[in-house]
C-alpha cells in the first residue's frame, strides 16, 4: 500500500493521475470527501487521504473529525503501508509554517511528517508547484530543516515536481522505487501507541 497525504488543494489527485492514469474520486470541496479514497496500480493499492489542515467554508467540528480519521486509518495500517507520498504546495508552505511558528505551535506539515517517520513508514515530500517557486534551493533547504531531515537525507526525501504539468515525475518514480525496495523495520507496538496521541490537534 501506498498512501499520498497532505493539506487540502495541494495536488494529491492530480499527482496521483499523473503517476499512475488514474483518476480518483473527488469530492467538488475541500472536506467533502472525508474516507480514503483507493486505486489499484501494478499490483499496489495507491491510497488517496482526505485532506488535512484548514479548508475553507468548512465547520471547524468537520476539520477535526477528517484530521482524526487520517490519524487513525494510518494507525491501524501501519504494518500495511510500505511508502508514503506527503505532498506540500512548495510555494505556500514556508509561508504557512512560519505563521504556525510565530503562534508557538508545530506547523501541520511537520507533525505531520513527523507522524509518519515515527511510525517507520517511509516517506517522500513531493514538494508541488515546482513552476511557482522563485527558489527551489532555498525552498527545499527551508523545508529540511524545518522537518529535521539532515542534508544527507535531502534529495532522497524531498522531490521537487508539478504535478499539473507533469514536471519531473521520472525523478519521484525513481526515488518511490528506491524506498518501496528499500523496505523498512517494523515499529514496536509501544512507539505505535504513542505516536498519534495529539497529533494534528489544531487546524489552522
């Protein structure tokens, strides 16, 4: 199983569509479509989230309750999961991190992050929007540093791409392949006890 995660409107389906010439479901807002959403591929389940985070015109009480379904999804199929695809809109997402920052809590993204890296699952950051940043450097190191990956880990952590215009793609297939064989160990039980508690606790 693959899954790809992330805030709301940030390329998942479309992504998603590019990598594999599948569309899925999806609802006509953000927050409308709630459940996972699955597609077959080569022989892998590909995983489309709700997404996360704040979505516009939808109930607060709505936001909470996708957040928690993600977390728990994830939970329980941990052991099933052999790679994640987190998708970030790379032009807006150091903006929005640093607001979260300057309100003294952990930006969405990172815990997010965190959250999946704690749990062993393997995980990429396809940093969207490739033909919107001014600075893909400076962008990608932003983004390293504010979610702990050291530079050693970076380029085959982060991948830069567009998934609108299909930018880059070869570079994420490659990197997906190189992790799905790569494997990876098992979390203990305790650690997947602990790792959700709090997560995602606020929306933006």
């Amino acid at each position: 199983m693959i899954i790809f995660a992330g805030r709301s409107n940030v390329g998942k389906s479309t992504l998603i569509f590019r990598l594999t010439g599948k569309w899925v479901k999806r609802g006509k807002r953000p927050g409308v479509t709630r459940k996972p959403t699955e597609v077959n591929w080569r022989g892998k389940i590909i995983v489309d989230m709700p997404g996360f985070g704040f979505m516009s015109g939808v109930p607060k009480r709505v936001q909470e309750k996708v957040k928690d379904e993600i977390v728990r999804f994830i939970e329980e199929k941990a052991d099933e999961i052999e790679l994640a695809v987190l998708v970030v809109d790379g032009k807006a997402a150091p903006e929005i991190i640093e607001r979260w920052e300057k309100r003294g809590e952990i930006p969405i993204d990172v815990e997010f992050y965190q959250f999946l890296r704690e749990l062993n699952i393997p995980t990429i950051v396809a940093v969207n929007k490739l033909d919107k940043i001014k600075n893909l450097q400076r962008t990608i190191n932003f983004l390293a540093e504010k979610f702990g990956v050291p530079p050693s880990e970076i380029n085959e952590t982060f991948v830069p791409i567009s998934a609108k215009f299909g930018k880059n793609l070869d570079k994420l297939r490659l990197t997906m392949e190189k992790k799905l064989k790569e494997g990876r160990e098992k979390p203990s039980e305790n650690l997947k006890d602990d790792v959700g508690d709090g997560l995602l606790d606020s929306v933006e």
